[in-house]
C-alpha cells in the first residue's frame, strides 16, 4: 500500500531547517500548502486518500518559526517564495501550485509575485488581505478585531499575553476548541464537529508552537503591516476562495485583493465559513491541477 504522507526536513542555503509534510499522491502534480497561524504542516484535509485521487502531491512546509522550521530573525512576507524555490529545487521540482489559507493567504501573493512561471497556478482561501487600506476590519468579529489590534502591540507587551493563551491552548486543547466552536458559523461548527478533522486541527495547533510562540508573534506583525510589493504586478492566475459565513477573514478581504490582483478566479459563496477550506477541499484542489 502506498505511504499517504512522508515527513521531511530540507537544509536551506542560510543552514536553516524547513520541515515539510507530503501527502497524497508521490507522483501527482505538485502542490504547496501555506498553513494559517497558528498551524503547522500539520495542516492539511485528514483524508490523505482523497488527495491522492485526486492526484496530488501536497507539500505543507513549517514556516520559519514554526513547528520544526528554524526561526529566521527579521523576516518579510518576501522571504518566503526563497524558501519554498529552495524546497522545490531539493524534491526535484520544476514547476508547481501554491495554495495557502487564512495567514497563508499573503504567502501565497508574495510567492506569485516573486517566484513568476515557476508557479502556474495559486489559491488564496480565506485569506488574509492588507490592513493598511480603509475599510480593513469591515465584518470582523469582535474577538478577531481584537486579535488584530493586539498584533500591533510591541512585543513586551505582546509576549506575556501569548505565553499564557498558548498554555491555555496546549494544556486544554479539547476546551480551547470547544471556546472555537462557540464563535464559529453554523457551517464551520457542522466541519469542526467531524472527529478527524477535529482532530486534526487539535494536532497542528499544538505543533505551531513547540519551539514557543516567537513564530506566532513575528507572523501576527507581519501580517497587520505593509506586505511590501505591489500586487497589481501578479500575473499568475490565483482563485480566490471566501465564505459570507466568515466574520474571521470576511469576503471583503477577497473582494480587495480581486480588485487588485490582474488575473483572479472569483469565488465569493454563501454561507460557510473560516474552516469551508475542508467542506470544498476538492472543488480548490481540482482548480489548481486539472
């Protein structure tokens, strides 16, 4: 029977370690998976055998900070399409897919923009848009317009907060996904109710921050500040995936960036929500490949 994932670590130029995750089919067609924050590669629809049906290989990388990925100090949203170039050229790779989610989002603009041909096609789902424009927190909820608030904070501040909500997480992970649950859609509550994939999401949560939560806190700056490049200058084509359900990423956020992206594939739906990544797994995969 095949093996349906393989853990993996790469040695990047800078002696850095990128631990990644393939899963699915070894032969597929190559995809990178963004995991949002907190996650892990880890991340990823349970059922491996699905994406192996659909004929893919999916690799989920750890970024720098994360699980077993070393922390790099001073990185920018621009560092890593380097890293995930790197990882491609160690499995052989020409070209490939890049699909993130929630956090994941931004990485996978900066890895179209940088990175150019090499990607031929990107997925950004319920992902994150710049906060620096009018208009930003629009349909937030009030838990999450806080999260993003507190992002800016400087890191004294930030660091003792995060340790003990990190505790809280790893010590109780049954409990911090029923508090989850609570602020859910009804759509992503039905999802989050499925046991493996609960499951799931209780496993790459704790694995985001085994080395502590300076990963966490660099990546919350990141992504509350100016991402650094232009995104009228994409030109590879990215479907854009957003749920109405969503009060964590709403579907403005979508809208701004199919505003601002040149080739985008709109897909704006009802209902939902921030977890809908698992209920459509094979509609986003399906866009990337066929």
């Amino acid at each position: 029977m095949t093996e349906l994932f393989r853990e993996g670590v790469a040695r990047l130029r800078d002696g850095r370690k990128l631990a990644y995750i393939e899963a699915g089919d070894p032969k597929g067609a190559p995809v990178f998976f963004l995991h949002g924050n907190p996650g892990s590669r880890y991340m990823r629809h349970p059922d491996d055998a699905l994406t192996e049906r659909l004929g893919v290989r999916l690799i989920t990388p750890d970024r720098p900070g994360y699980g077993l990925s070393d922390y790099k100090k001073g990185r920018t949203l621009l560092d890593m399409p380097a890293d995930i170039e790197q990882l491609a050229d160690t499995l052989g790779l020409g070209r490939f897919a890049v699909m993130g989610v929630s956090a994941g989002g931004p990485y996978v603009a900066a890895c179209a923009y940088r990175l150019g041909e090499r990607v031929t096609r990107a997925a950004i789902i319920s992902g994150s848009a710049p906060f620096n424009r009018s208009g930003a927190m629009e349909g937030v909820n009030r838990d999450y317009r806080a999260a993003y608030s507190m992002a800016m904070w400087p890191g004294w501040m930030l660091m003792p907060v995060m340790k003990l909500h990190d505790q809280s997480v790893r010590s109780k992970p049954e409990r911090a996904l029923e508090a989850l649950l609570r602020e859910c859609s009804a759509d992503d509550r039905a999802v989050l109710s499925v046991p493996a994939i609960g499951n799931q999401v209780k496993g790459f949560r704790g694995e985001a921050t085994r080395q502590g939560v300076r990963g966490m806190i660099q990546e919350a700056r990141l992504l509350t500040s100016p991402w650094g490049f232009p995104l009228e200058d994409i030109r590879v084509p990215v479907h854009l995936w957003y749920w109405e359900g969503d009060s964590i990423v709403p579907v403005q956020m979508g809208r701004y960036l199919h505003s601002r992206i040149p080739h985008t594939v709109p897909h704006f739906l009802q209902g939902g929500g921030h977890f809908s990544l698992y209920s459509h797994w094979q509609e986003i995969l399906s866009g990337l490949v066929r």
